[in-house]
C-alpha cells in the first residue's frame, strides 16, 4: 500500500525563557494511504506537537517530513497553506465554525480559498452535508445546531476539498457518549469510503474505533501497534 506520510527523525524544540525543551525527539513514523490510526499519549507527550507538525501548522526543528512523497519539512508559510488547504481536512474539538455564517457557507469556506466559483462550491458543499445527514440544516447557523450537528458540519467542511487525510483532534471531546458514537460512525464511514485518518485522543474507548494505536511518551513514540479489538459498525 502507498505510503502517504513518512517522518523521519523528526524532533521540536522549543525555546520557553531560557529553557530549552525537547516536544518532539526522535519521531519516526510511517502512514500508509486508507489507513485508521490513533495517536495517544498524556499531557506533554508530544501528540499535539506531532499533529501540528503533521497538519502542517507547525515545522520540525530537524527531521525530513514528506507528504505524499512531497517534503514539506522545509516549506515556507504560504507553500504549507497551499498543502493544508488542499490535502489536510481538520475537525476539532472546539468546531471552530464561522458563528455568523450558515451551516452551507461554513462547509464551503475551504472552497473559497482554493478558488472556485460560487455555484460550484454550493454543489460540493450541499453534498458533503448530506453524507454527514444534515441537508436539512444547510440555512442554519452554529448557534441553531446541537453539539453533534456542529462538530458533523465540522466534518463535512473537512471532507469538502476531497483531502488526502482526515485528521481530527479530539473530535468526541465536547460530546455526550450517544452523540460520540455518532460522529464515530460517520468518520468509520468516511474512512470505508477510502479517507486515511489520524485520530489524536486521550480517550482508550475512542481510540479502539482505530485500526492502529501509536502512543506518545516524552516526545517519543512509545509503542505502534495493530488494534485487534477495532470497533466496527
């Protein structure tokens, strides 16, 4: 299977004061195209600063990151923009959806970076809210959906460009237990569709819907291995 993203030897190092810390050590990781995977590990460990560097929010301080056999270790900030918007869908824990703005016109606003027309990015924005079951909300604004309702239009904004990768960050965090398995569900159904997706949770439960569990300790990855018990649905 192809691979899509390969670390290598990745380390970041922040400057805090006149303390020198270490985020990221030794990081060295491969994804392969359609695959599930959780990324774990306690506060500190490293897993946000590594989803940062994979999301292209953030760059290695040394290492060699490539992205669909593209190095993007060493992009600027306009080439690492280009690579997000394009590649790289985002769900958060927090929706970060525009409060002001329609459920349609959230979903769509990936699009109006990348440069198409208005009627064009209506139609691919209506069909990605009817994946996720909200065609019926497409007027709405954020403050008129439920929780669940928000981090699924959340979900179809990130499923707008057609990216290479699904990478959502605590995406059941702000969710009851009958609304997690939802969103669950739709990000199993979007990986059965082909989507590779990392997955960065602290959570064990949430963590089995993955195919693969790598988890983080001291900025160094502590152990990689298959989930034998994946929940599937």
């Amino acid at each position: 299977m192809a691979k899509i993203i390969e670390l290598e030897n990745i380390g970041k190092r922040y400057l805090m004061g006149e303390e020198i810390i270490d985020a990221l050590k030794i990081i060295n990781l491969t994804v392969h195209k359609n695959e599930y995977l959780a990324l774990m590990g306690p506060s500190g460990s490293g897993k946000s600063t590594l989803m940062n560097i994979i999301g292209c929010l953030d760059s290695p301080t040394k290492g060699t990151y490539l992205l669909n056999g593209n190095e993007v270790s060493k992009m600027n900030d306009t080439e690492l923009a280009e690579i997000r918007n394009g590649q790289i869908g985002f769900v958060f824990q927090t929706f970060n959806l525009m409060p002001r703005m329609s459920t349609l016109d959230n979903v769509a606003l990936p699009l109006v970076y990348a440069g198409l027309q208005k009627e064009e990015r209506r139609l691919k924005a209506e069909k990605v809210l009817g994946q996720v079951g909200l065609a019926d909300r497409m007027t709405h604004k954020p403050n008129e959906l439920s929780g669940g309702q928000r981090q699924r239009v959340a979900i179809a904004r990130a499923l707008v460009n057609n990216p290479a990768i699904i990478l959502a960050d605590e995406p059941t965090g702000n969710l009851d237990s009958k609304t997690s398995l939802e969103i669950m569900k739709i990000l199993g159904q979007i990986h059965a569709a082909g989507n590779t997706i990392i997955l960065v949770t602290h959570e064990p439960d949430i963590a089995l819907y993955a195919k693969r569990i790598v988890r983080l300790k001291d900025g160094l990855i502590e152990s990689d291995e298959l989930n034998p018990n994946q929940i599937s649905f």
